[in-house]
C-alpha cells in the first residue's frame, strides 16, 4: 500500500480539498472580524463549514472505496461532519451550551482524526509534519473549547476562528503540494 500523502489527498481530488480549506479560512475569518453575531448565525456558518468538509470527506471516501487503506475512514469523518452539519441547521436555535459541546467535540475529533492520518497514511512523506500541526491545533482547541465551554463567549469564537484559520491554512498547503 502507497503510505504517501496523495493517498489521502488525492491529486485529482485536489480541488475539493482547497473548498474544504477555504470553508475553514472563511469561517475563521468570520469568526474573528464578526464577533458580535448572534448564536444563530454562528451555529449556521460552522454548519456549513462541517459539511463542507464531511462531503469532501464522503467523496474522497467513495472514490477511493476499495482501491486504498482509507476509504473506510473518509467515510467515517465524512458521516460524523455531515451529521453535526445536519443537525445544526435543523436545529439553529440550540442552545449556546449544547452548541459549544458540540463544537468541542466536532474539533477535537476532527484533530485526532488529523493525527490518526498523520500516524498511519503520510508515514513515508514530507508532508507529513501538515498533518501533525492540523491534528495538534485540532486537539488543542478541542480540549480548550470543551473544557471551558462557557468562559466567555468572545473567547470561544476567538478560539474557534484560529482554529479555522490554521486548519485551512494548512488544509490549503495540503492541497497545492498533492496537485505538485
């Protein structure tokens, strides 16, 4: 099996993983410049960015079902990314505890996933480090997000939107060095 990072990001796939790390930089960015938005609007955007992310994650997995070693946990992430995003937009007025649990575990998830990719799919690549600060970044705003749920509301959107921003950022030098 090729244990390099174009296994898991696919060179012809290279153009859904640039949405994906733009849908992070733009929430990041929203995140950050707009901090008074209501609850509401906050739980939309990262509703998008979450399924942004699961359904590049379901067709990276569905692309590669089968053919190589992780197929089967694209299509992990993409369900769990997919199903937060769904529920956040059928439910937009959850309530600001709920809505920052969810958050906590989305991004920690989503950081250990980051790391599991790290350990077991990039083993012989020199992209490999990209994987360890976005999984590194993911856990520790995760921790930070659940751990401190409520603290204040400015620092959590501030929390999240460098987490989103970081995490694109490196989303997107994922995607230029698998087109190369």
């Amino acid at each position: 099996m090729n244990t390099n990072v174009t296994e898991y990001v696919d060179s012809h796939l290279w153009g859904l993983f640039v949405l994906q790390g733009l849908a992070a930089v733009l929430f990041g960015v929203f995140a950050l410049f707009f901090p008074g938005l209501e609850l509401a609007s906050l739980v939309l955007l990262f509703a998008v960015y979450v399924s942004v992310v699961g359904v590049v994650e379901l067709v990276h997995g569905f692309r590669d079902l089968g053919k190589s070693g992780s197929w089967w946990f694209s299509l992990v992430v993409g369900m769990v990314m997919v199903g937060a995003g769904v529920y956040l937009v059928r439910e937009p007025a959850i309530e600001l505890s709920a809505f920052l649990v969810l958050v906590g575990a989305v991004v920690l998830a989503k950081g250990v996933a980051d790391l599991y990719v790290a350990g077991f799919f990039t083993r012989d690549s020199d992209h490999r480090w990209l994987w360890v600060v976005a999984g590194v970044v993911g856990v520790v705003a995760g921790v930070m997000l659940w751990r401190y749920p409520v603290a204040d509301g400015l620092d959590f959107v501030w929390v999240l939107g460098l987490y989103a921003l970081v995490v694109g950022s490196v989303g997107l030098a994922q995607a230029v060095r698998a087109r190369e």
